[in-house]
C-alpha cells in the first residue's frame, strides 16, 4: 500500500540470473542515455569490495529515511497534528509531485556539478530541514502547519535528487559485477531504512508523545533527530564517499534536442495507449487506499476506525507489514522468472487487489484484537508485495529499446501520477461517504486495471528462463 522504492529498485536484481531478457535491463535511476556520459558494462570499478563497503550501506540507509519520512510518516503527523483526513491525504499527496518529475529533472543532476556532490548537498539539506522542522515545532511559532508544508515539498524535492545522484553514482563506482555483487545488500539496507523510518521512528513518536502528554513536541523531537543523525551521515560520507574521475557533470549541448527527441520515441512506442492506461489506472484503488489506512488506523471506533495507537500502527506496519511485503515481492519476481510473466500477471492483479477486501472487513466489524489486525495486514501487504512485482516488471518490458534508462524513467514518472491524482481525492471521499463504502469503492476502483490487463499485448517469452 504504502510506495515501497525497495521494491521497485530489486526487481531486476531478483529476475536477473534467471532470465535472459532480463539481464540487462538497469533501474532507472540516471538518464545517462542522455546525452553524454555512458557507463559501459565492464569498465573497471573504483572501489573494491572492502571499500564499497564502507558506503553502500550507509548511502543507501540516507536514501530511504527521508523518503518514507515524507510519504508516509507525514501523513500520521498532520492527522495528528489536527488536520482532516480530507486535507491530510490532499496534501501530503501533492509531497510525492517530485517523484513524478524526476524523469525530466535527473538530466539536469548530470549537467550540473559531480554526483558526489549533490549527494552530499542534498544529505546536508535534509539534515538542516528535518532539524529545522523540529526547532520550529519547539519553539512554537505561528503559522507552522504552513511553513512545515513547504519545507516538506523542499524535502521532497531533495530527496527525489538524493535519490538520482546516489543511484547514479552506484553505477558510476562500481563496475557491472559488483553492482550485482552488491545489489542485495544495497536493496537489504534500503529495506532496513524502511523498518527504522516506518516502524522504529513511529513507536518513538508514541511513547515520547505519551511520556511528555504533548504530541506536537514528541514529532519536534523525532525529526530533531533524524536530522542530526542526517548529519552525521553527511559528515561520515564526506570522508568515505569516493571521488571518481569519471563523476563529471556532462555538456549542455543539444541536451534540451536530444531530450525531446527520446520522449517523442517513447510517447510513439507501439501500444503506448494501452501500456499508459496500464500505468495510471492498475494501481487506482491502491493509490486511495495507501492515503487512508493510517488514517483509519488512527480514527477512533465512534469515528469509523480502529483507534491504534501510533506506536501500534509502527509496530504492524513498520515491521511485520514490511516483512511481508518483502517476502510477497521476491516470491513474485521468482514465479516470473520461472515461468513468465504473462503467465502470472493477471494472477498478480488478483493478489494485489483482492486482499483490499480485508479493509471493508475491519470496517465493518471494527476488530480490537491486534493478533487478527496483523494478520490482515500482512496479507494485504503480502499480496501486494507479489502483484506490485507484476507492475514493475510489465515497465521493464515496455521499456525495452534503445533508450531503455530513460524509458524506464519515463514509466516510473507517470507510476508516480497514477499515485498522485487518485490520492489528492481520496480523504474527501472518505470524508463524505465514510471508511466502510470507501474501501468498497476502493475495490470497485481495481476493475479497470483487470480490464486492461486481460487486453494487455505481451510477450509471452518476457521474464522466462530460457
């Protein structure tokens, strides 16, 4: 439910030894097909294992923190923080616009100064606006909701370049047998990010928020931290982040030419109706449904929800949601390396939508046993996890080309939209028709991407081991 970039950056790694077609296809992360700077498979790395080792992990834990922070934990906070769940999910949606336009932003982090720096540029910035968040909160100023809505769009646009220039210089670093060796740990840290931001920070928020009877200074305080722990990260990688000679920013000439040209090919790729439709409505129920369940979490039973607390909701979530999502995802890059992904995709369409039937359940029946919420909720996130796997390898097919980064990018751009548009809507809709037809109609909203997937043009040989 929630935007899990883990999964979307292991996919490739987990079909990638078992499938031919697979094997070289990258994650979109830098648009190094335009216009200049090509890393070439087999060029000599920088960094040996040893020394790899002292910043993948770490560069890949600063990734995933502010992300979540943003697209997720935002949500508990200004829900907390007295909004509606109608205002919450309009606006905190509109915190996920720089994911969307990453694709036409990313060229522009490879003209302009080194990856290297950005990344320590951008590591800075975010440490200095989650602190600033927090100081604010403390010292109670007016106007604070508004301010702290700008400085969170700021971070997110930070975090989305951090998220370019980082995976950017992975592959500049490393050479294509160590971004493999690699690839598991990087994807495990990410992964660990997401416990820590999801989970660990949302359970300190409670039991500050009960200890010091103040909720607004509980969230002061954590993201007080997670900005000086920002720093130190920034600190520790201006030391053991290594100085490619390659990591040059590459010449604006033509750029702007060759740019439009290579979306001009992507928008007139064969299909490209069905595989857009494909894009911005498979997932059209999850995107509302991703904006209310904390809220419903959260909401006492008079009002609909399940009244947890937020360290409950970061224990289920955070942690076994997680787990399960994780397991749900590489089980389904498995069957589809083994048999294809035709096979399989309509099967995951059903396993991702399905399993929203477990929130209607709760809605209606208002459980007060944890055990059974758990267990619900690692189901929906479970068959998720699988489904979502569907998703993303159905854009690295599309992608395939000359162009496939950028295309990649492209696919990852509108994934984002899909994401945006439904949720700016979907606390107002609960708002007014209340959470039990609000995740029936979230169920009726998954009919159009089984539509299309039942129409999809696909080749059957994508994703088998040949």
């Amino acid at each position: 439910m929630n935007e899990t970039e883990d999964i979307e950056r292991q996919l490739a790694d987990n079909t990638k030894d078992n499938s031919n077609n697979l094997s070289s296809v990258k994650p979109a992360i830098s648009n190094n097909d335009i216009p200049a700077t090509q890393v070439k498979d087999g060029q000599s790395g920088k960094s040996s294992k040893a020394k790899a080792l002292s910043w993948i992990p770490s560069l890949y834990l600063t990734e995933g923190m502010p992300y979540v922070i943003i697209n997720t934990l935002t949500l508990v906070f200004y829900k907390q923080m007295g909004f509606n769940n109608s205002d919450a999910a309009f606006y905190t949606s509109w915190l996920n616009l720089p994911w969307v336009i990453k694709p036409f932003w990313s060229p522009f982090v490879d003209m302009f100064k080194t990856k290297r720096w950005w990344i320590l540029f951008m590591q800075l910035f975010l440490g200095a606006g989650l602190a600033s968040i927090g100081w604010l909160g403390l010292q109670g100023i007016d106007h604070f909701f508004s301010i702290t809505l700008v400085l969170f769009w700021l971070l997110a646009f930070s975090s989305a370049t951090h998220d370019i220039a980082a995976d950017g210089f992975y592959i500049l670093e490393l050479d294509s047998h160590q971004q493999s060796f690699f690839a598991g740990i990087r994807n495990t840290f990410y992964r660990i990010s997401t416990i820590f931001s999801q989970g660990i920070l949302l359970f300190v928020v409670g039991k500050l928020a009960n200890h010091l009877g103040d909720v607004r200074t509980a969230w002061s305080i954590t993201f007080g931290i997670t900005g000086v722990l920002l720093f130190i990260l920034f600190f520790y990688h201006s030391i053991f982040l290594p100085k490619p000679a390659e990591d040059k920013h590459t010449s604006t000439e033509n750029f702007f030419k060759s740019f439009s040209r290579t979306f001009y090919k992507f928008m007139t790729k064969k299909n490209i109706g069905m595989a857009l439709a494909f894009i911005l409505l498979f997932r059209l129920g999850e995107a509302q449904l991703g904006r209310i369940t904390p809220l419903f979490m959260m909401d006492s039973a008079e009002k609909g929800g399940l009244g947890l607390s937020v360290e409950q909701i970061g224990i289920i979530y955070g942690t076994f949601g997680i787990t399960a999502l994780t397991i749900g995802g590489i089980l389904g890059g498995w069957m589809a390396a083994k048999d294809g992904l035709k096979k399989w995709l309509f099967i995951m369409a059903l396993t991702m939508n399905l399993p929203n039937i477990v929130y209607v359940y709760m809605s209606f029946a208002i459980p007060s046993n944890l055990y059974l919420i758990t267990l619900l909720v690692c189901i929906e996130q479970f068959g998720y996890g699988f489904g979502f796997t569907g998703f993303m390898l159905y854009l690295l097919y599309f992608s395939r080309g000359q162009y496939k980064t950028t295309y990649y990018a492209f696919c990852t751009g509108f994934m984002a939209l899909g994401m945006l548009i439904p949720g700016l809507f979907a606390g107002h809709i609960q708002t007014q028709i209340g959470y039990f037809h609000f995740f029936i109609w979230v169920c009726i909203c998954t009919i159009p991407g089984f539509i299309i997937v039942s129409k999809l043009p696909f080749d059957a040989k994508f994703g088998k081991k040949e």
